[in-house]
C-alpha cells in the first residue's frame, strides 16, 4: 500500500514507482514498455502504483533513447482551409490506429516557414513528416530522407519516384467542371485561378481548357481572372473585377480553383443582388462542409479529403517499419457534385 503522494508529477521517477510496488526498475520498465512480459498481476500491481504516485512517462527520455518519437508530422499549406483539416482528421485517425501522435504545422504558404517547420521536426526525430510542400520538387525533401526521415508528399506530384505521394488527379478535375459548365449551355467561362505557382492551380485551368477542347470550343472561351491567394477575401475580389466586365463580353460562369475562392465570388453576387446560376453559374473544388450548406449550395470537384490523409498516413508507416518498402504514387480520381449553384432545377 503506498502511503505518501509525491508533491508533483515532475518529482515522481521510476525508481519511485519501482520501491513503493517492491518490483525492480526493470519490472517497470517493462510495465511501460513490453506489458506483455509482465504477469498480469504485476502488471495491475505496478499501475495502481503509477496512478497513485500521479506518475507520468519521461516521453522525452526514451526518445534520447531510441533514437526516434512515436509521432508523426504534417505540415500542411493553409491552415485557414478547411480542406486541410480535413485531410488532418484523417491523418490523425490512422496515426492513432498505430499508437502514434500527430503533430499539426501551418506553413501558410510560406518556403521559409516550411522549411523552419522541416528543420524543428528533424530535430524532434519525428517518425516521418506528411507534407503539402510549397514546391513538391524543393531539395530539402530529399536531404530529409537522405538523412533518415522518412516524407510522404500530400495533395502534389512530384515527376520522378522518389517519395511517396498521395493526390488527386486535378487535371481531371478542371475537365469535368468545365464540361459540366458547357453542358448547361455557357459559351464564355471564368477561370478564377490562385496564384499561378501553384501547380493544383495550374492542373485545374489545363483541366478546363482540356473541357472546353472536347467540346469544340477555342481556348479564348476560358478568361482568366487571377488572384493572389486561394481565399475568400480573393474570391470575392476577383467578382467585382469579373462583374464589372461589360455584359457582351463578360462570361455567364465561373469555375473557380478552389470553394473558398468560389464561396467569395458566391457572396459578391448575393450582395450585388445577382442570381446564381441565372446570372452566373459557379463551380468549386474540394468540397469542404461549407460548400453544401452556402446560401446557394455550391456545385464542386470533390475531393476524398479524409482518404487521402489516412492513405498518405498508412505509406508513411509502412515506409517507417518496413526496410523493404517500395515507393507508391497514388492518385485519386475527383467526382463532381452537381448543386443549385450551377443548375438552378435541382
């Protein structure tokens, strides 16, 4: 029976645990490590000790230790999207699966936070880093692994195999909002684009000019209205510059390079008093929660935001535990979800 509580968790070490249970540091080092070699009535023994003491594991310890962490790391591009939260969530779900922690960067679309972040997680020995690189191509990704960090590359491409990756194919995605714009009847279509190095941005524009070639039509039909970020603000920017066109020429819809951006253009129109789609059909791309419950639900590319985190993370394990591990690009096929934003009917 243990007898006295240490002041604070701090204070409470393993030999502690290991004189008031009247085990070997050994024992406990076992509980905590390899439970399955101790009885299980020492094992209950020991715990009850642990609890009563308020002890807490020195993760740090055993990192020094090992060599590594039990987590992993994502560092995402925009924290601000939920697109990213959402492939997070399933980042986290198949970290947990493992036994392992999930540590969360925002590199906001910055090089110099992204590579601030790269260096801090090596640094930490996280067991591998999940990233959405600012550029998927950028040299530190390699020296990460060549130093023995494992990065599995989320939402780009790189050309040669040298990492894992996990993406959607964007260029589809463009064709088939496109398409579906030119099957509503629009002749002239917006392409409301971020900025231009960024290579889902450019996937999505080929996409749609790839959509309108099907159908015949001339790549002027496609009117770039570009921003400088992928948000709402811009969105809604980028509608009072593609409002103020003059009728004659100004396109009837817009496919726009992400939700956020479209949800932007979406509440341009509403506050102008323009009907959507009757005077400006709109589509998105990624299909976060809020495309669905806008004040005209928006039609959009859907991406499997969770699947390509749990699928991403998966890669990374296996990369992690598997010596013999084989490199995987996996590519997803986008679907487009047709809502009030586009075809007024439905």
């Amino acid at each position: 029976m243990v007898t006295q509580r240490a002041s604070t968790r701090q204070g409470v070490r393993v030999r502690d645990v290991a004189d008031a249970a009247g085990v070997s540091l050994g024992t406990v080092s076992n509980v905590l490590n390899r439970p399955d070699t101790v009885s299980p009535e020492t094992r209950a023994r020991v715990q009850a000790v642990m609890d009563q003491l308020g002890f807490v594991r020195n993760e740090f310890a055993r990192q020094l230790r090992a060599g590594t962490s039990s987590t992993l790391a994502y560092v995402m591009l925009d924290g601000a999207n939920p697109f990213f939260m959402d492939v997070a969530q399933g980042i986290e779900e198949e970290a947990q699966a493992n036994g392992l922690a999930l540590f969360l960067c925002n590199s906001s679309g910055r090089s110099d936070r992204e590579l601030s972040y790269l260096t801090r997680l090596e640094e930490q020995r996280v067991q591998g880093i999940l990233i959405t690189p600012t550029d998927p191509d950028a040299a530190v990704l390699d020296e990460l692994v060549a130093r023995g960090t494992p990065v599995v590359i989320l939402d780009r491409r790189r050309d040669s195999a040298t990492h894992c990756s996990v993406a959607v194919d964007d260029v589809l995605g463009g064709e088939l909002a496109a398409g579906h714009l030119v099957e509503m009847g629009h002749r002239r279509i917006a392409f409301v684009g971020g900025p231009s190095e960024i290579g889902q941005v450019r996937d999505r524009r080929e996409g749609a000019l790839r959509g309108l070639a099907r159908a015949g039509m001339e790549p002027d039909r496609l009117v770039d209205i570009p921003t400088t970020g992928l948000t709402v603000a811009e969105g809604a920017r980028a509608g009072e510059r593609l409002l103020g066109l003059p009728a004659q020429t100004r396109p009837t819809a817009a496919f726009c390079a992400n939700d956020l951006l479209a949800l932007g253009l979406l509440q341009q129109c509403v506050s102008l008093g323009l009907r959507v789609p009757g005077d400006l059909a709109i589509v998105g791309y990624d299909d976060i929660e809020f495309a669905a419950a806008a004040a005209v639900p928006l039609t959009s590319v859907r991406q499997p935001r969770q699947l390509l985190g749990r699928t991403a993370a998966a890669l990374l394990v296996r990369e992690v535990r598997d010596q013999e591990h084989r490199h995987e690009q996996v590519l997803f096929a986008p679907e487009l979800v047709v809502r009030r934003s586009t075809r007024s009917s439905d």
